[in-house]
C-alpha cells in the first residue's frame, strides 16, 4: 500500500489567522536564533603582561589579580574562564620595583606566536627620573611594540603609565593617549604629534588603552572586563577588590550599576546584586528584603542612608544602564527595554527622562552606532 496520495494536493490559499500565525512563528524562530548568537562561547582572551627590570609591583599586580578575580567570578556563574594570563620579558628573572624578584617569565613572543584575541599590557618602570629609551631592555622593547600589528578585539595594546614606550615606538601619532601626570609634558616632548588627555585616568584609542597609573591600571582593566564580560561581573570584581569607587575613563562619570555602590554594607550590596543579575525580575522591597536577609523597613533605611535613592528607584536605574548598554550594542529601542527588565519600550523612555537622560533611547542608539 502506497503511502503517497495519489494526486497531488492542490494548494488552498492561507487564511489571514494562518498567515498571521506563520508570522508570529518566523519572528520567534527568529529571536531564538539571535539570542543563541548571543549566547555563544566568547574567544579566551591571552593577556601578555610585558615584565621588564624595575617594573613597578602595582601596575602587575593590580591589573592581573582584577582579571584572576573576573575568572573566579565567572566561575561561580557557572560560566567558563575568560582570562589566560601570561608573564613575558627579555630576561628569565627580573626584580620589581619594590625589590620582589620575579622569576620563570616567558620569553617574549614573536609576533606569530600571540594568540588572538590577546591584550599586551606595558607596565610602568620605577624611578623619578625620565625614562630612558636606550636601555637595552627598552630599546628591545620598543622595537617590538613599533611592529605590533594592533587591531581592536584582535591584537589590544594596554598601557599603564608606560605610553612614553608607545611614544618612542612611533604608535602615538594622532593618538588619544595619557599617563601618569608627572609625565605629560615628557610624553608631548617624545610625540608632539599624540593627543594627551590630562584630565582622565585612562582613555581610549581604537585598540589603544592608557592608563595614568598606579591604581588606575585597576580601574582600566576593570573597565575592559566589562567590555568583555558585562558590567554585572565587573561590578562583583570590583566588590572584591574592595573598591568602593570604581572610576571610569569620565570619571567622575560612572556605571549605573556601580553608582551607588561606593559602601561597604553586605545587605545592601547583596540586593543590589540580586538586582544586576536578574533586572527582569519584579523585584519588590519585601524580595529584596529576603535576599538581603533584612526587614523590608531596614533595607529601605539603608538605601536611602547609603544611595540617597528608594530601591525601587535603584531598580530603575539598574534597569537603564543596561538597557543603554544594549542600544550601544546595536539592539533596537524595543529589543533593548526587553533586555533591560522592562516592560515596555514606553517604560523605558519614561524612566529615560525621569533620570534626566540627554535626549531620547533612539538618539542615544544613533550617537553610540
């Protein structure tokens, strides 16, 4: 018995319900399939911390236990390490600024050898003197950096009060760029030509980040784990470091999740965490009392004692910096209220003018394109 009809099945014109359906379904096939490309394994990013003699401690350390510490948070997300960190240098061991030896370095790798996408951090040198670029180690290392194939989200050169190397190596020229402040007028000497931001901690150029220094090396690669792995878990590694004021390339401008976070209350920092890695939820002050296992009544004294704004208002607010981080991103006002927690993509323009945003969602999304 044959299981073919017989005649071919003619074909009756689609009812306006059965179209209307089909429609429906394109669109949600569709909005799955964006939001699997979304959630796909981002590349493991090498980071190349570049150690030389009389390196200073900090701008080492600093910046590498920040991307140890995005790892562990990630982790406890169950999301897989983001993070390879390498140590390299022209010698096997060399001695830190504060007199710590640091041994078994990586030799410096040859252009092919670096794995993109990679970051290259140059780290300050100890010493009140200017730097000088006829060290060998210097002249080694600046021949190096003027062949680095630069490229952003592929090959990222990361400063922290070390750009007079860039300067030297020819990669400042038309270049936004600053340092630390004893250095400036020096780094106008070595590039007259580069654009030195004096008012900033770090800056961004293109596949190009400087630093001012010292702790803000902390603030530059806290920013940069944000770009790559979302503010919520730049927000908890700041936590961890104990950083009650995370300052950014517009400082005194900051995050939205990060805002009203310069305190040290555990309750209040575990509602506001709650808040940042679930925006979605209705969150309620009774719901945010249970995670923060506090009274209603005392979590709202709290928030008003340490942001000066209800918790629903921080709510809101978590709400719009990402709902502005996903109009940067490219998302549509529509997509990125979604994406925020809110209801509507009207919700979101009224809590757009209720925080006195510039503007509107659309031009925003238009500027950061």
């Amino acid at each position: 018995m044959s299981l073919l009809p017989e005649k071919p099945l003619s074909k009756q014109p689609l009812s306006k319900q059965s179209l209307s359906k089909q429609t429906v379904l394109k669109k949600t096939v569709l909005k799955k399939t964006v939001l699997n490309k979304r959630s796909l394994k981002k590349p493991t990013i090498h980071v190349y911390f570049v150690v030389l003699e009389h390196s200073v401690a900090l701008d080492l350390a600093g910046p590498a236990e920040a991307l140890r510490i995005a790892n562990r948070v990630l982790e406890t997300h169950a999301k897989p390490k983001q993070f390879v960190i390498h140590h390299v240098g022209f010698a096997e061991s060399v001695t830190l600024s504060t007199g710590m030896i640091m041994a078994q370095l990586e030799p410096m790798p040859s252009i092919t050898e670096i794995q993109p996408p990679a970051w290259v951090v140059i780290l300050g040198q100890e010493g009140i003197e200017q730097l000088n670029p006829h060290l060998p180690q210097n002249e080694q290392l600046i021949a190096w950096l003027a062949e680095l194939p630069i490229k952003k989200q592929h090959l990222e050169l990361i400063t922290v009060c070390a750009s007079s190397l860039l300067g030297y190596a020819g990669r400042l020229k038309n270049r936004k760029v600053t340092t630390h402040y004893r250095d400036l007028e020096t780094l106008i000497t070595i590039e007259p030509d580069c654009l030195v931001q004096q008012d900033c901690v770090f800056v961004e150029d293109g596949a190009m980040t400087s630093s001012a220094g010292v702790t803000t090396g902390i603030d530059l690669m806290v920013h940069k784990i944000a770009q790559v792995c979302g503010e919520v878990v730049a927000s908890e590694v700041a936590q961890w470091l104990v950083m009650p004021q995370r300052r950014s390339a517009q400082h005194p401008q900051f995050s939205g999740l990060l805002t009203h976070r310069n305190h040290l209350q555990p309750a209040l920092h575990r509602a506001q965490t709650a808040i940042a890695l679930d925006p979605k939820v209705g969150w309620t002050l009774q719901s945010l009392a249970t995670v923060a296992h506090t009274s209603p009544r005392h979590l709202s004294r709290l928030f008003k004692q340490y942001t000066s704004i209800s918790a629903m208002q921080y709510v809101t607010l978590v709400r719009l910096s990402l709902a502005k981080s996903a109009l940067s991103a490219g998302m549509s006002v529509t997509e990125a209220a979604e994406e925020a927690g809110f209801r509507s993509d009207a919700q979101l323009r009224r809590a757009w003018h209720q925080f006195e945003e510039q503007g509107t969602p659309s031009q925003f999304r238009q500027q950061a394109l």
